[in-house]
C-alpha cells in the first residue's frame, strides 16, 4: 500500500471524522471503499514543534470505536502478555517496530523521539489503534497485533466495507 496526497475535502472529512482540526497530516494511507480516509500519515514533528511519534492515524469513527471496544475488554493486557511468552510474535513485533521507525524517518529525523515508534512497540501494546492503523496502512503480514485486531473486528467493521 502506499500513501497518496490529500485530495481536495480531505482536511475536511479528517476534521469531522476527528471532532477537531487535523494536526501535521501529511496524506491518507489507507481509504474506505467509499474513498473517505481510514488512516492519515502524520508528520513527526507537528506545526507548533511538537514531536509527535504517531506516523499513522486511525481516523474512521466506525473503526475507532470497535478497536475502543478491544481495548476496554483488556486485550492489550493479553497481547503484551503474550509478547512476553512468544518469541516469535515478540520477533514479529519488533520487526513492525522497526518498520514503523523506518517510514516514519522517510518524514524527517526528530531527535527527541529517536527509537520510540508508537502503539507501545516493541515490548507492549500501549493503543490497538496505532497497530490498526499501522496494519491498514501498510498491509497485512507486517505488524502482527494489528492484523490480529483487525481479524477480530472483521464481524463488525472491515475495510473492504463501507460504514461511513
């Protein structure tokens, strides 16, 4: 997959999905079927200065809210469990890390979040929305607690499925 530029109304889609201005978007990764944006590419360095490691967000409602649901239920406590049992998926998810460090450098360097990816990689999962995002973004096989979340939700929410 590969993020494309903001078409016009983009900004203002993000904006209505959010509830709030968008912050240092810099293109859409993944779109609904529909075209609206899924996931937007951020920069890692914010308008105001701000570093911000979040290189991609989860932007649709529909998605937001069931990854909230997976989070309210604990899996992120079982998922970082596992990580601590399972050294392949632990090896996986290091290597997701890793990915995610990668594409986010092609942004620009910022120093202050120098080896800090997001989402909680590589020894915890911190937020489902991160790994989500991150999945939708760049396709399946490359982070595997976020193809894991968006197995788990395919009942309710799927990509290939509009519910704007």
């Amino acid at each position: 997959m590969s993020v494309e530029a903001l078409r016009p109304g983009d900004l203002e889609v993000i904006a209505e999905q959010l509830g709030r201005p968008p912050r240092g978007v810099v293109g859409v990764a993944a779109r609904c079927v529909c075209g609206r944006p899924l996931v937007v590419r951020t920069a890692p360095r914010l308008e105001d200065g701000t570093p911000f490691p979040t290189t991609y967000y989860l932007t649709s409602p529909g998605a937001v809210r069931v990854v909230g649901t997976l989070e309210a239920e604990g899996l992120m406590r079982q998922m970082t469990e596992r990580l601590a049992e399972d050294e392949e998926l632990a090896a996986a998810y290091q290597r997701a890390h890793e990915d995610y460090l990668r594409r986010r450098a092609e942004l620009g360097e910022v120093p202050e979040i120098e080896g800090i990816s997001a989402g909680g990689m590589p020894t915890r999962v911190k937020c489902l929305h991160v790994l989500v995002a991150h999945s939708l973004a760049v396709g399946p096989g490359v982070n595997p607690l976020g193809d894991e979340a968006l197995a788990l939700i395919a009942p309710v929410w799927r990509p290939d499925r509009c519910t704007c």
